[in-house]
C-alpha cells in the first residue's frame, strides 16, 4: 500500500473531501468533482492489459466511429495502452495511417505488434527521451481506458501533449464516475482516478487542451457501461474566413451575388465569413438602409433587380428565406438565374 497525496489531482484544490470504501480512503473535490484514490494497493500491469476488456465488434465500431471523423486520412498517432490492438484494427477499416504507434507495457503487446506498425514497452516520457519517439510528430494521440489506473494522468497528458502536433487530436475513455449508471461508485483496485465530465475536461483546459467531443453513456462491457470519452485539441485562432461561404460549392462559377437582406448577418456572417468582392450589391426593402453601404457595397431596393439579367441572389435572412423566395420568383422571375439562401451555405 502506498499513499497519494490530499490534494485534487485535476483542480489543485488543497483540502477536498475524503471518504472511505473498502477500508481505502479517497477524495472527494468539491469544486470540480473529481474523486481519487488516497490509499492505492499496488497493481501488476506487466501480466495484466490495460483496455483488454470491451472487444466487442459494436463496441470498437463505436470508438472508432467516434474518434474517424476527426481526422484525416495518412495520419501518425500513438495508441498508450494499446492492449491487443483492437482499436488499431477498427480504426484502420476506416482511415489510413501513415504510422499507427502503441505504447503497452502487458504482454498484449505481441499480438498488438502484429496489428501496428510498432508497440513499445516504455512510458511515454522514456521515449521522448530516448529519441525513439519524437516531440510534435503525432496527429492522433488514443488512451482508453488507461488514465484512471495511472498515480498522476497530469503528467501523462502532460507527455501526450509533447508528442502532439500542434494541430493533433487526442482521445481519451475513461470510466464516467463509478462507470455504470445505477453503481454509486466503484472499488476496482486498479482504479485510482474517478472522473466526471467536469473532471476530465477541467484537467484537459489546464493543459490548454480544448473538450470539442464529449460523451458518457458509452459502453465498455457490463461492468462499465457508462464510460465518458472525450475528443481534444489546442483551440483554434479565431481567424475570419471568407473561403468558407463565399467557395460554397453551391457558388461555384458564379461570380458576383446580390444579397437581399441588409440586416444584422452582414455584420454578424458575412462580414467573417464572405468575401464582399463578391458581392454586386445589397437589396433591402428597407429605406433607411437603402443608399447606404454594407461591406463596401450600395444597398438598394428591390426594384434594382429589374435591371440586368442573369442575377444570382443569396437570401441574407433564415427568418425571412419563404417570403424573400417567393418574392423573388414572382417580381423578377425572368431575371433571376438563381437562388441561394443562406442556410444551404451554412449547411
Ligand atoms: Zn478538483
């Protein structure tokens, strides 16, 4: 037996509440509602594969169906804990790696050396280290099921973020709380962190890591049929990007729109998000607006598309989308080629 300090793992708080169960002490956070355990009995992993259990068809379909979206075919990532390498397996029908790497210290590591390109036997930290694995070369960095055994997953997420690069994904599953809905909490030795939502993603933001994912429900096996697993990355700049509307699909080989509606989404969409010179003009039936500029363009009324031909109008309005349309076809059909509202963009 050995004992971890009292103090919350994952928020700092110095005094949190501590409970016993089983004779063993743990905490209680009252701030973050993280649990831990204070009195650990050790545990052999050597013999024992973190991640072995849940091989089930629909439960590495389900993981990796939720970790595939995120990423981009041709990525490297690092799997700690890799058990067998099912989730390697699962995730590769899938997507195409360019390296999928595992770290696992049980013997699993055979057979996971069998589905991976390499399985090594060191912490994370060692490899760094050795020059084995390299800082920043990760797209994809998996632990499931692994976090909670560890005496301090800070400085395990701490060694992940190294090898991430800058723009790289990390996964994680762990048992949400006790990990079954109707259990109030769970006494497995080997467990030694209890994580909720608020726990998982508060210690994940002190590495400057952003929760994009998160979902709880997920089925390991009986026992923890409520896992909570989460999706990560550094935040994004908050970068304005014409290219994302204005090189919709939907405009392509149009050169310039006229956008009917001069209202709050010129300053609140189109503004960031499209290029204005694109843009031929603005109608609004309003004629306070008309006369003025949006965006460096004249606003006029809607008798301006009597003039010319050909038009491709965006509907700058979600509210107003039926009625504009249908304005639009009625007074100036013959005059207008096409018709966009915003929301097929934005879809
Ligand atoms: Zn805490």
């Amino acid at each position: 037996m050995y004992e971890l300090p009292v103090v919350c793992a994952v928020c700092g708080l110095p005094e949190p509440e501590i409970f016993t169960i089983g004779g063993l002490r743990r905490t209680f956070c009252p701030s973050c509602h993280h649990s831990q355990r204070i009195d650990v009995e050790p545990f052999d992993y050597k013999g024992f594969a973190m991640g072995g259990a849940g091989r089930t068809p629909e439960r590495l379909a389900a993981q990796a169906g939720f970790v595939a979206p995120h990423i981009a075919d041709g990525a490297r990532a690092l799997e700690i804990g890799c058990a067998a390498g099912d989730l390697a397996e699962a995730l590769r029908r899938r997507k195409t790696f360019s390296a999928y790497h595992g770290v696992e210290f049980s013997p699993a590591r055979d057979i996971a050396a069998t589905r991976m390109d390499r399985v090594f036997a060191k912490p994370v930290e060692d490899l760094l280290a050795s020059g084995e694995v390299e800082a920043a070369s990760y797209d994809l960095v998996l632990s499931s099921h692994c976090l909670e055994h560890l005496d301090s997953p800070s400085d395990v997420i701490a060694a992940m973020l190294r090898v991430m690069k800058p723009e790289a994904a990390l996964f994680l599953e762990v048992p949400h709380r006790g990990g079954h809905a109707r259990l109030p909490f769970d006494d497995n030795r080997s467990h030694i962190h209890f994580f909720g939502v608020s726990s998982l993603t508060r210690l994940l933001a002190r590495h400057g890591l952003e929760t994009r994912v998160a979902e709880t429900g997920a089925r390991l096996d009986e026992r923890y049929s409520d896992s909570l697993r989460v999706l990560a990355r550094r935040p994004a700049p908050l970068r304005a990007d014409p290219s994302i509307l204005s090189d919709h699909p939907k405009l392509a080989g149009v050169d310039k729109v006229v956008v009917w509606g001069a209202g709050r989404m010129v300053e609140e969409m189109l503004a960031h998000y499209f290029d204005p010179a694109r843009i031929a003009f603005f109608i609004d039936k309003d004629e306070g607006k008309q006369a003025s500029l949006r965006l460096g363009a004249p606003v006029r009324g809607p008798e301006a598309l009597g003039a010319g031909s050909d038009w491709t109008v965006l509907i700058n309005s979600l509210e107003f989308e039926a009625p504009i349309r249908a304005e639009i076809e009625q007074r100036f059909g013959a005059r207008v080629a096409r018709i966009i509202p915003i929301s097929e963009l934005l879809d």
